[in-house]
C-alpha cells in the first residue's frame, strides 16, 4: 500500500525544547517538501529536497533543520529557535523536482508548543 | 511569496448546485495545479493544467486556464457534501509550487 505517512498525528511540546516530526514514503519519489500551514490558511514551504543527502531553504526555514539520510525519509526537527512553532505541519513527495509534477501529501501533524 | 489568489475565501451552496472557484497569479507558469484539502487532512491532487491547455476535465471537475488574464478557475458540477472541503490552486514559481490561500466550500444537504 504506497503512501505518505506523517507521524505523530498530534504532538504537545514544551517552550523550548526541540522536536522531530517523521516523514516517511514508499513511493520511490527523489523529491519530498515539508510546509507549515496556519489555521485559514494556504501552504508555506520550509524545506525541500530533490536528492538523498541534499536539502534547500524554502520559504521559511528559520527555526527548523531537515535531513535527507535515505531516499524514504526525510525529518523535520522544529528547533527551540521557531519563534512561533504551533502550526499544522504537512510533508508531501513528487516523482521529480519542480511543480511539472503533482504533489503527493501525508495526514499532517499538528504540533502544539506551549 | 504569494502567488496564486483564490476568490471567494469561502462559498456555500446546496447539494445538487454548481461551485466555482477562481484563482488569480502574478507572474508567468508553465502550469496550474489543484488540490482539496478535507478539514484537517493532508492535500489530494485534482488537476494539473499546462500553460498550452486552456481547458481540462476530470469526472464532475473542470478547470480552465486563461494566461492572457493570468487566472484559472475550477468548476465542480452538481455538488455533494462530500465536496465539502477547501480548495487550493498551487502554480510554480523558481521551481516551487506556491499555494494560494484556498476557497473553502460548503456544500449543504
């Protein structure tokens, strides 16, 4: 069953501390994006990767790291540096790099930080 | 870097009606995509449309593409309630596929 799973679907973090959101995919795409999207709102890009071991800023990377171990997966760490980190965060795939393919998304996480 | 706008932010029909949704960019595209995003739920791809395509159907959806007014919209004929989500156009900028803010619809029983 191919897909994009994002775990955990909820997760509740203390001011502060650094947390890791998992992406994972067996789809065998070469490119994976991570956004932020806020209530109301459209999606933002934070990362993005065309390539194993190879990663780009996008739109709004402050605050957050990713790396790109393994084609399958691709973390995101929001660090304590997030000024506002509370968000719905969503991971997708495309075949290639670029918007001349679709994109593929997971279920989301909603992180809260209190 | 916002680059397409969808109109209206937010629409409300009754089952059976048709909904349309538009989307306005800035700058030139090599395409247009649409999403759907259930309350909660990660994005669905709907339709890609090139910029040499200037209509394109899938099932009871049909998106149109006018470059020369640099705006797209998406037609989803006689409605269900299962239609109710939002609705996302994303074009590409430097390589990116930029979303807009989205339409969110309603469609009533």
């Amino acid at each position: 069953d191919g897909g994009i799973t994002q775990s955990p679907k909820y997760l509740f973090r203390k001011e502060g501390q650094n947390v890791t959101l998992s992406c994972e995919q067996n789809l065998n795409h070469d490119a994976m994006y991570w956004y932020r999207q806020d209530p109301g709102q459209g999606l933002r890009l934070i990362y993005y990767s065309q390539i194993v071991n190879d990663f780009q800023k996008g739109d709004i990377a402050e605050g957050y790291s990713v790396s790109r171990e393994k084609k399958e997966s691709f973390p995101l760490t929001v660090t304590s540096a997030q000024k506002n980190p509370t968000a719905f965060y969503l991971c997708a795939s495309s075949p290639g790099r670029g918007a001349r393919y679709e994109q593929y998304f997971g279920p989301g996480t909603r992180l809260t930080v209190t | 870097s916002q680059q397409g706008e969808e109109d209206p932010q937010a629409l409300s029909i009754q089952e059976g009606e048709n909904a349309t949704m538009n989307c306005s960019y800035k700058t030139s595209i090599n395409n247009l995509q649409w999403y759907r995003q259930n309350s909660g739920r990660g994005l669905v791809h709907l339709i890609l449309i090139r910029s040499n395509e200037r209509e394109k159907h899938s099932g009871r959806l049909r998106v149109t593409l006018d470059t020369s007014k640099k705006s797209s919209s998406l037609l989803i004929t006689a409605s269900r309630a299962a239609d109710t989500a939002s609705y996302f156009c994303a074009t590409d900028q430097g390589g990116k596929l930029i979303f807009g803010q989205g339409t969110e619809l309603s469609v009533k029983p």
